[in-house]
C-alpha cells in the first residue's frame, strides 16, 4: 500500500482516477486497486473522469481509449492543460493497441503505461505501484 502524507501529517492513500465505460471491467480494477490500498474514484467516460480532474488531485490516471463523449487520449491531452497534472502518470488501457502511435502518445502526452485488453489485474496492480513509487512530481 502507499501512503502520502496529508497537510496534517496524517497519512492516507495514494488517489486513482479510472475512466472506464465498462461497468464490469471498471469494477475489476476498482476492487484489485482498492485491494491494493488505494483510493480510487471511478468515472463511466472521459468527461465525467475530466470533471473529477479539475476538482480533486489524484496521483494516477487509468483510462480506457475507447469511450463515449471523450477518448481517453482526448482525457489525457485535457487533464495535462490542469493545473497539478503535467506529469500525473497515465496508464492507457486499450483493445486497440496495434492501431495507435504509442511512441508519439508517450512522448507527446506522457503515457507512462498501456496495457492491452485483455489485462492481468495483477500485472496492473503491478504497473501501478511501480509507477507510483517512481512518482516525483
């Protein structure tokens, strides 16, 4: 579990946005992120997720590419514009992984990860944690 410590010195978890239209498969990551002890919100589409964005601070972004009223590379180049995420990591979740530009999507918007659907929770888990603890914004 990872922890940051709070303006009053208390710890608490580390803060996950995923943006996913499936139910079911947001709910798998949700329950293997939260079992991880993180702290997760989940938004059904990219403008929902984009809302939470402006709103509150979340140490790292899962997004599925694919979704109704905004991709997540549409999310992605958005929450980059918000203040406190220009180097928040993004791990890219996609069924579609053969048909796009990852080189130029990494070094354009600074995809840290993408995992191709069908995923291992546990590989993602993995991703997570590795990426957080590397984290230096």
């Amino acid at each position: 579990m990872l922890l940051t410590e709070n303006e009053f010195g208390k710890t608490e978890s580390k803060r996950i946005l995923v943006a996913e239209d499936n139910a079911a498969l947001a709910r798998v990551v949700q329950f293997n992120m939260e079992r991880a002890g993180y702290d997760v919100t989940v938004a059904p589409n990219g403008q929902i997720a984009l809302d939470h964005v402006t709103r509150q601070q979340f140490d790292l972004i899962i997004t599925d590419q694919q979704m109704p009223v905004m991709t997540g590379i549409d999310l992605c180049e958005k929450a980059r514009y918000v203040a406190g995420y220009a180097s928040v990591p993004v791990i890219l979740l996609t069924a579609k992984g053969l048909e796009l530009d990852l080189p130029r999507l990494q070094e354009e918007l600074g995809i840290a990860a993408v995992s191709a659907k069908p995923f291992s929770p546990l590989d993602l888990v993995q991703t997570v944690d590795s990426l957080l603890n590397a984290a230096t914004y």
